[in-house]
C-alpha cells in the first residue's frame, strides 16, 4: 500500500542514472541532496507560499461560516430552516463540474481571475459539510446548558462563544483537517482561475512537471512531489488523531 | 449591544432568537447562493446555449443534447470509458477497503502504524501520486514492467498503450480511495456493538458465519455511505490523475465525463455543449444515488 511512497523517497535521492536502471535498484548509491535542491529551485517560495496562503485562508473562512451556520440550524430560528437545510443537502449529490464553468464566469465577471480572492472566496461556498456536521454536533449539546445561560442573563451570541465554541474544539479539527486537506490538494479550479506563474500554488507547478515528458529528471520530480506533501504530512501526523476521529465520525451517525 | 437590540424591536427570547438565527447562519447561506447555488442553476441554463467566450452566447435549444447522442463520435467512446472506469474503480475500492478495514480490527500490534500508511494516500495530492505512478507505469523504466519482466515479451507503456490506459488510471484512484474507505469502514466495524457478536456466539455461530450475518448487515449504511462517496470523489479526482498523465488519450480510451467535459469547455471553448454534458451526467448520477438510498431504506 505505501510502496508507492517509500519509492518515491528513495528514488528522490539517487541520481537518475540510478533510477532508470532496470531492474531496479533500491538503495542510492550515492545518495544525492542534489534532486531537493533543484527542486526548490524549481518550484520557488512563491509556489509553497501560495499555497500555504490559500489553505489557510479557505479553512479558516469555510470554519467561521460553518460554525456559525451549524450553531444557527441547531439551536436558533430561522425562517424555512427546513426547506433550507434540504437544498443544502441535495446540493451535494450535484457533480460539481456543472457548477465550474459557470463559477468561473461569475469570478471572471467580479475581476477575479488570477487573484487570490478569485481561488478563496469560491470556497467560502463550500460550507455544507461544515455546516452538516457542526449543525449535529451542536444538537448533542443538551437544551438544558443553553437554557441555563440564558437565564443567567447571557445573550445568543455570548452563549455561543462562552459555551458552544470550546466544546467544538474536537469537530473544528476534523473539519479544518478535511478543508484544508481539500484546498492544499485543490487541481481544478485553481487551474481555471490563475494563470501567472507568481500566482501559481504547488499543484500547478507539480502538473507542469510532466508537460515534456522526458526533459526534467525523475529524481527532480519525485523530490518536488515530496515536497509538496511535506507541509500536510507535518500537520497530519500532529492532528492524526483528530483527523480519524473526525472523518470516521462523519459516518457514524447512522 | 443586546439590550440596545431588545429595545429597539421590542423582542422576546423567542425572537431573539429569530434574529440572531439569521445573523448567523446568514454569511454563510449568502456565500453558498453565490458560489454553489447560482452557479448549478447558471449550469443548467447554459447548457441551452452556444457559447465560446469571445463570440456572444446564442439560444440554440436543445442542440447541444441532440448533439451528445447523435452528433459527437466521440461521445460513444466518452460513454464506454466512463462505464468502464466506473466499473473498475467502484467494487474494487469498496470491496477492498472493506476487507482490509476487517483484517485491521483483527491484527492488534502495531495497529496505529498499518494505519497510518494506509493513510498516507489520502493526504497526499492526486497531482503528486500521478506523478509517481507515472514512473511505475513507464515503458522502459517502470516499476511495474522489471516486476513483471518474467511474463513480458516486451515493455508495455502501460499508459499510452489503448488497451490498458484506463485501466492504469483506474488502478490509481482505487488506490487512493482504499485510504479513506478504510477510515470509515473502521469506524463502522468498531461501533458493532458486541452483544450482537456474543448472542451470535451462543448460537453457535462460528467466524464467517459471524462476519457474514452481523458485521456486513450492521454495517450496511456505511456501505452505502461509501460507495456513493467513492462514486463522488473517483469523479471528481479522475479528473486530476487524467489530465497529468493521459489528457484523455490515446483515442480518448481514458476520456472519462469529467475530462471530457473540461476538454470540451476550456480547451475547446464549447461551454454551452459542456454545460449539456455536465446536465446529462447529473441526471445519471442522481438516478444513480436515488437507487443507492432506496436500497439502504428498504433494511
């Protein structure tokens, strides 16, 4: 299962010369920093930046919308919630590539194309899983804890940051786990909105890689890919125990 | 703030509420009309026009859908290669997650290590492991061809070769969604409660018979869940791991609906066609997972 992985480690160490050998050969003789350096050469800071700005912005937008949303559909009043809640629901069973085209044409009409608000602000819209999952976990909250704030004189959203929010703190997790997840690894649609390489983010760059299929080095590619995955394994392996217990949550309520 | 609020509309709890229920669920409503609604709805209404950007949309009916059924050749390939990729990727990636999730519960050492590996695809893009697929796929360095050296005549390049393109595309997503099947198949497996094991126990029933008759109904709705998860994401990550590796080809073998669809609107700026086939695909889906919910509402 992690072959693919532990291969792409080692191979990013050898020279290429190693790496094409058939049959193959396992461990790097030398063993070479060379493919990394060019690598980061290669994809740049801004890459890594960008990238970095964009996660981080669509999750933190994505979690204040749903928490919001979710405590609102739980516990308060809102006009048709009903009716509400089920086109939210339905909205996911539509593929998303309807949707594309005509997102791009709504960026491309506001002046968005090619800038970060034009890649970020999209995402705020993604907020039905957020939402789902909070709107759940808030209704476990028993009505009684609410009920006896309010009576001690706390307003709606005093209740809200004082109470609902630090109990949240497992479910913020999970969900920022899956958003930021979804936005590092974002291919298509920041494929449509950009189109300079200053503004690119390391998906793009990484595609870029295989446009001559045989002019840029396999070492330099496996290293690049590396790379990119770095940041994620760093944050995955720190929140991993959230991060199952948030995703394998998500199915449980059945 | 409150109180000065309280006045002004005279409000009691229950309206309070009210107010504050709109207050907040409401950024986020609005973001969700604008980027996720209007768009889908925008999607459908496009798909009646001709559209490519620079020249200005014109009204052309039902063109466009005629034109998927009778007017592309390429469409009957489209179709047979997404029914395909379908096919490949959906039993594997849930039948294989399923047993693999089994086969955790029962090893006890070293639990939270195979866990983590089977992990790791998830975390990782589908850009980056195309890339390194690509180099196991390679005719004449790939992995994949010195593993298979003894039974080979000769290199196969597996992904410009038509007849098993697809198939190393499909490969590479069920790879990747084993990881996150796996997740919630344990989740699932884990929450059986035990009772329903030892009343089985007492009654004789032995190991297979105990996963055939107890885990797998008790599980059901996860089953369901995943599948129609994978079916959403294959879709939506074929697409990353066609475009880096195959662009579609050779002979639009690998062509599935989602690539398809791209190539057509933004290489080839035919929105209007795009947004028909997008439409087109909707339906077959939503077919699809009404199917899926009715079997899962008849336990």
């Amino acid at each position: 299962m992690g072959f693919p992985f532990v291969w792409m480690i080692i191979g990013s160490l050898m020279k290429d010369s190693q790496i094409y050998q058939f049959p193959p050969d396992f461990i790097p003789r030398p063993l070479i920093l060379s493919n990394y350096i060019e690598a980061l050469h290669y994809l740049g800071w801004r890459t890594f930046a960008n990238s970095i700005f964009f996660t981080f912005s669509v999750t933190f937008g994505v979690i204040v919308l749903s928490l919001a949303a979710g405590f609102a559909f739980a516990r308060l009043r809102i006009p048709g919630k009903k009716i509400i809640f089920f086109i939210f629901i339905v909205s996911i069973l539509v593929p998303w590539q309807i949707g594309l085209i005509p997102r791009f044409v709504i960026v491309a009409k506001l002046g968005w194309i090619n800038t970060y608000q034009g890649i970020i602000v999209p995402f705020f819209g993604n907020t039905v899983l957020g939402t789902y999952f909070f709107r759940n976990y808030f209704s476990t909250i028993p009505d009684d804890i609410y009920n006896a704030a309010t009576i001690d004189g706390s307003s709606v959203p005093g209740t809200f940051f004082r109470i609902y929010l630090p109990l949240a703190k497992p479910a913020i997790s999970a969900i920022a786990a899956i958003t930021a997840l979804n936005a590092w690894n974002n291919y298509i649609w920041v494929l449509t909105v950009l189109n300079t390489k200053d503004m690119r983010v390391l998906t793009l760059a990484l595609s870029l890689l295989t446009a001559p299929i045989n002019s840029v080095s396999m070492g330099i590619i496996l290293a690049s890919t590396f790379l990119s995955m770095i940041p994620l394994l760093l944050v995955y392996i720190f929140a991993q125990k959230w991060f199952v217990e948030g995703i394998g949550s998500t199915g449980l309520k059945y | 703030m409150r109180r000065f609020i309280k006045k002004r509309f005279n409000l009691s709890q229950k309206n309070e509420e009210l107010f504050w229920g709109i207050a907040f669920s409401a950024p986020g409503l609005i973001f969700f009309t604008i980027f996720m609604l209007v768009p889908i709805i925008m999607g459908f209404v496009l798909s009646f026009y001709r559209w490519d950007v620079i020249r200005p949309m014109r009204f052309i009916g039902f063109d466009n859908f005629v034109k998927i059924f009778t007017g592309d050749p390429k469409m009957g390939q489209v179709a047979i290669s997404t029914v395909l990729y379908t096919l490949e990727v959906i039993p594997a990636s849930v039948i294989i997650s399923l047993i693999f999730a089994i086969l955790l519960t029962k090893i006890v050492r070293f639990r939270s290590f195979f866990q983590s590996i089977y992990f790791l695809p998830l975390v990782a893009s589908t850009v980056a492991i195309s890339l390194v697929w690509r180099y196991v796929y390679s005719a004449n360095f790939g992995l994949l061809n010195s593993m298979l050296r003894f039974f080979l005549d000769e290199n196969i390049d597996w992904l410009q070769n038509p007849r098993f393109a697809l198939l190393a595309v499909s490969v590479i997503m069920i790879w990747k969604n084993i990881a996150f099947n796996i997740i919630l198949f344990l989740a699932a497996v884990r929450n059986v409660p035990d009772h329903l094991y030892e009343a089985a126990r007492i009654d004789g029933c032995r190991e297979l018979g105990l996963f055939k008759y107890i885990t797998i109904p008790a599980i059901k709705p996860t089953i369901v869940l995943v599948t129609i998860l994978t079916v959403v994401t294959s879709f939506y990550n074929g697409f990353d791991v066609v475009r880096v590796l195959t662009q579609g080809g050779p002979l639009y073998k690998t062509s599935i609906y989602v690539y398809y669809m791209f190539e057509q609107g933004f290489d080839k700026l035919k929105i209007g066609y795009s947004s028909a086939i997008s439409f087109i695909f909707f339906i077959v889906i939503a077919i699809f997972t009404v199917i899926q919910l009715q079997f899962q509402r008849e336990d």
